[in-house]
C-alpha cells in the first residue's frame, strides 16, 4: 500500500486548512473565478455574485488564510489573485489519493477475481 506523501501530522493539519477554506461554495466559486480571470479586484469579483462586497471580502481573508490567495494593492483597490504553489500542493496530495484509490480497488478486483 503507498503511502500519502503528505504523511507528517503537521502536512496533514495543512492540508486539512486548506481543504476546509475549499469547502465552502462561494469560496469555492471565488477561487473558480480567479483560476478563470487572474486577478481580480474585490469590486468585480462582488460584480454578479449574489453577495455582498463584506462578504466577498470576508472570503477572500479566508483564502488568504489558507494561503490560496493574496492581494495587492493597484491604486486604491485590493487585487486578489490565487497562490499558484499552494494550489499545486493540493493538486499533488488529490493526484496521491487518487493513486491510492487506484491502488486499492485493484487489490479488491484481484481478490475478487482470486476467490471466484
């Protein structure tokens, strides 16, 4: 069986911040938008959401958190976009998973097909 490559205690406590900032929906929708845009200001990002620009604001200090997006300044606005390495962190423990999911069902399919 392989093992994660995000095995310490400390990587997995990371992981799971990161995840959790995730599993929220506009924050979710938030980071779709900026993979989708690059950097967005807080007021275009606020354009069309069905939110208010507080809350907006609220979501992207959780992402920033998490260290998924960080802001600068262009002028008098904040402009958010994504941390490129944190995401890939991410891609890297899902793509483990994956592995390991695959891994497992094909020692399920073999001792199926053994035992029949």
């Amino acid at each position: 069986m392989s093992r994660l490559s995000i095995g310490s205690q400390a990587k997995r406590a990371d992981a799971a911040v990161i995840f959790a900032a995730l599993g929220d929906e506009t924050r979710l929708r938030i980071v779709g938008r900026l993979c989708a845009e690059g950097p967005l200001s807080i007021m275009r990002l606020t354009t069309g959401a069905k939110v208010s620009r507080q809350a907006i604001t609220k979501h992207l200090h959780a992402l920033e958190e998490a260290g998924l997006a960080r802001a600068s300044r262009a002028g008098r606005e904040s402009v958010w976009e994504l941390r490129g390495k944190r995401l890939a962190n991410v891609q890297r423990y899902l793509d483990q998973i994956s592995r390991d999911w695959d891994a497992a069902l094909g020692r399920l399919r073999a001792f199926v097909e053994d035992e029949g």
